[in-house]
C-alpha cells in the first residue's frame, strides 16, 4: 500500500508567514545554486569572519527573527542561528516569489546588549 502525500500548506505570498518563510528559504539552501550573494554580503563576511559556509548553515537551519515586505514587494528576512561559541548570527536575505532564488543581502553577528 502506497503512503499518502502528506499535505503541504500552500504558500501565501501576499500574507507570508514566518514558518512559511522558513520552508521556503531552507528548501532554496538546500540548493547552493539557489543562493546568490551580493557583494555588500561579501564585504561583510570578510569584516565579519562570518564564512560563506556559515551563511548556507544559517539559512539551512536558523528561524525566521524577522519578516517584512521591502519596497518592491519581495519578502525580506533576517534568518538568526546561534553559532559555536554562543554568537547568533544572522543572514538577511531576499525571498523571491516569482523566481526560485534568494539573494544574501548581507551578514551580521547579533550580539545582545548587556
């Protein structure tokens, strides 16, 4: 007997959620060729010794800390994954609708104030 698909929600991009977002941009991670960076994210992982490896962990297994639509309708997030050495770091990266990519604005440590 064939297992039944499980039922998967559809996305919604005009009201995205964060778990929603979440499953796109791992499934996009998954595929390094669907990941694009651009150069300011380049400048900052050199500044910040945050490597291009860490960003593709990050977006493969962090959470969505923060979600909003930019200015030409794209969704925007800040994917945050604690990282050895007790430091969260974060990826801000463009979730396309129509094309199956994400572009890596840039990359940051989110340290907390004490």
């Amino acid at each position: 007997m064939v297992d039944p698909t499980p039922f998967r929600r559809p996305i919604r991009w005009d009201r995205l959620r964060s778990d929603e977002a979440e499953r796109v941009i791992r499934e996009r991670a998954a595929d390094t060729a669907k990941v694009r960076f651009a150069l300011h994210a380049f400048d900052r992982i050199d500044d910040r010794s945050i490597t291009q490896v860490d960003a593709y962990r990050i977006l493969r297994e962090g959470y969505v800390d923060t979600l909003q639509k930019n200015l030409d309708g794209e969704w925007e997030a800040i994917v945050t994954k604690r990282m050895p050495g007790s430091r969260e770091a974060a990826v801000v990266t463009i979730v396309f609708r129509q094309i199956d990519e994400l572009f890596v604005k840039t990359v940051m440590w989110q340290d907390v104030a004490s």
